[in-house]
C-alpha cells in the first residue's frame, strides 16, 4: 500500500490571503495607539509582548485557507490473488440448525456465518466459494476472489433448508454429501490445493467414513476442516419461542465428525478454536503464485481536521481580548468606588453627621 499527500483544491490557498485584513487592521491600531502614547507621553510596550497576538491573528486565515486546499491522504492497495489454491466453506442448512440456547440466542447457523466470514478473512488471497447441505452437497457460489460478495452471498442466499432435503425423514442430514466436494468439479480444474471447511452441527444419519476420505482424495486432493457448531444445551424454538418437541440432540455428533476428519486425514475444531482453525486454513493452503486482480485508491480527506486547528490561535486572541476587556472592566469599577468614597470624605463633618431628615433639607 502506498500513500501520498494530495491536495483536491489547490486554489482555496487563495483564502489565505485573507491574513492581510486582519494585519492590517492590526498595524493601522498600533499607529494610533503609538500617536496616543506619544501625546501622553507615555512608553512603548516591548514588541514581543504584540508578536503572540500578531502570529496569532495572522494563523487563522493561513490555516482557514490550508484547509481550503483540500488536504487529503490517497492511498493505493493492489489486490493479489492465489491462481494455484481455492477454499469452500460447506455450510449445513438443515433443520437441526436452527438450534440455540434460548430463543432470542443466536442460532447455530448464525453462528456458522460468523465462523466462516472468520476464517474467510484469515485467507484473503485464496478465493473462496460457498455450498450448502442437508442429503447433498449443491454450490451457491463458486470461488470468488472478493470478500464482498462472499459476504453478501453468506448473508443474504444462506437460509434454513433452502434448498430442503430430498427426503422427509425426521433426520435427514448426511455427511456423506461433503464427498461431492472432492469428485464432481466444484473446483476450477488445474486448482492443486483445495480446502474445504464444513461448519455443521454434525447431527447426521451417519457416515461411511472410508468412501468419503477416498472420494475427497481423488484428483489433487482436498484439505479438511471440520468446525463443530454444537451444544447438548441447545433448543430448536417455534415462533412463539417455545421449544419443539420434535427435536432430540444427537449426542454422538462429535463422534461422527472425528470418525470423518480421522479417515480424511483433516481436523475438527469447536467454536472456540475458531483462530486455531484458521491457521489451520492457512497452513493447508500454504503459499503460492498470484496475480494482480486489481487495485483500489482510497482517498481520505483532512480538511476538517486541519480547519479545526485554526480555533487554537482563534482562543488566543479571544482570550487576550476577554482578559483586557475584563481588566478595563474591574479598573472602571474600581475607579468609580474610589470617586464615591473621595465624595463621602469632601462632604462637611456636621452633614455627614446629621440625621437623614435634616440631610434633605436645603
């Protein structure tokens, strides 16, 4: 990534020549005050006493016109992509999915999601497609190179049963369906390193665990990783948030999945070992040749930062302008007390003295 310093407007520093009229009005005030002084006699104050109102003054405009430039940081990324590795995510979707702890928890297929957008992020540079399953394995997006429309299509086209099962049994989740993933060209061909990460809850009908690892095998081979999203605690809820009676845990879903991984030669992870499996993506995956895709300029503006910088001169002069304001204030007040108390001592004792009736009379 490279960034430079730009400037979108280069002719808003005009602004700042605005820092004249203030200079100016600044000189034309100290040639009368000096012709004051000189009339009364009195002395100069020292100049450097009128420099921090001076630089002061004269900063406001300057900074004003600095951020009418448009000051900005651009910055330019180029996008490389893997052209030897892709990834899918294979993502249950059958009922048992809709398990949660409560019912305003989130369920195991949300759960699911984030896993995936997860450990999606860990292979930046891999494309990545998504697949679904209940009885078998069907491709909702081939591998894509942007994080995007992964995203998009994790968030928006992966739903509960859809599409269903094509079966009726209570159970009718198979396992079995990640085989196709190896055998029937969901990757690109001359792809040499394939991942496949299957997030389910792994309560299936069962799994014929050898025909599966020699189905993943063929060709180059597919990397396996299996993530567990389970709990014994969980609940399949109705709308009404009362929990179905339909719906059993599966106890032995861990086996099953150990069963697979162990046949495949892949791992199975729990959903708090979700960075563990990332870097298991990772190492499967391992490095390779890439390609340009593309590359992106991002341009971030300054100008409200550097505009609001001109408010520390601005206090500057207001404060010193309060605090002559303020003094001249308390002399004023000052002054004023004394004359009524040189009043009260030029007035005759006896007056001073008498009742206040006798005082109003002439």
């Amino acid at each position: 990534m490279l960034g430079s310093l730009v400037f979108l407007t280069p002719l808003g520093a005009l602004a700042a020549v605005a820092c004249v009229l203030p200079l100016a009005g600044l000189a034309l005030a100290a040639r009368r005050e000096a012709f004051a002084r000189r009339l009364l006699r009195l002395p100069a104050p020292p100049p450097v006493r009128r420099l921090p109102r001076v630089a002061a003054l004269a900063a406001v405009p300057i900074v004003l016109g600095l951020a009418a430039t448009q000051p900005a940081l651009r910055s330019r990324t180029t996008t490389r992509v893997r052209t030897d590795a892709q990834a899918f995510f294979v993502i249950d979707i059958s009922r048992s999915m809709m398990a949660s702890r409560t019912a305003k928890s989130p369920t195991r297929l949300a759960r699911a999601k984030a896993d995936a957008l997860r450990i999606r992020d860990a292979i930046p540079q891999e494309p990545s497609g998504i697949a679904t399953f209940t009885d078998r394995a069907l491709p909702s997006l081939f591998p894509n190179s942007d994080p995007n429309v992964f995203a998009n299509t994790l968030r928006n086209a992966i739903q509960i049963e859809n599409p269903g099962p094509t079966t009726s049994n209570v159970l009718a989740t198979s396992l079995d369906a990640v085989a196709a993933l190896g055998n029937q060209n969901f990757f690109s061909p001359g792809i040499r390193r394939r991942l496949v990460v299957v997030l389910t809850d792994g309560e299936s009908t069962g799994v014929h665990a050898q025909a599966d690892a020699q189905a993943l095998a063929a060709g180059p081979g597919v990397k396996l990783i299996l993530i567990h999203v389970w709990s014994a605690a969980e609940h399949v809820f109705d709308s009404n948030g009362r929990a179905e009676e339909g719906y059993h845990v599966h106890l032995d879903s861990g086996a099953l999945l150990s069963s697979l991984a162990q046949a495949a030669g892949g791992h199975v992870y729990g959903e708090h070992s979700i960075g563990s499996a990332a870097r298991a993506a990772q190492a499967a995956l391992g490095t390779g040749p890439t390609r340009v895709l593309g590359r992106t300029e991002r341009t971030r503006t300054l100008a409200p930062y550097v505009a609001l910088l001109a408010l520390l001169p601005l206090l500057l002069v207001l404060r010193g302008t309060v605090r002559r304001g303020l003094s001249a204030a308390l002399r004023d007040l000052a002054g004023e007390r004394l004359g009524t108390e040189r009043l009260k001592l030029q007035r005759p004792a006896a007056l001073r003295h008498a009742r206040p009736d006798e005082q109003g009379v002439a």
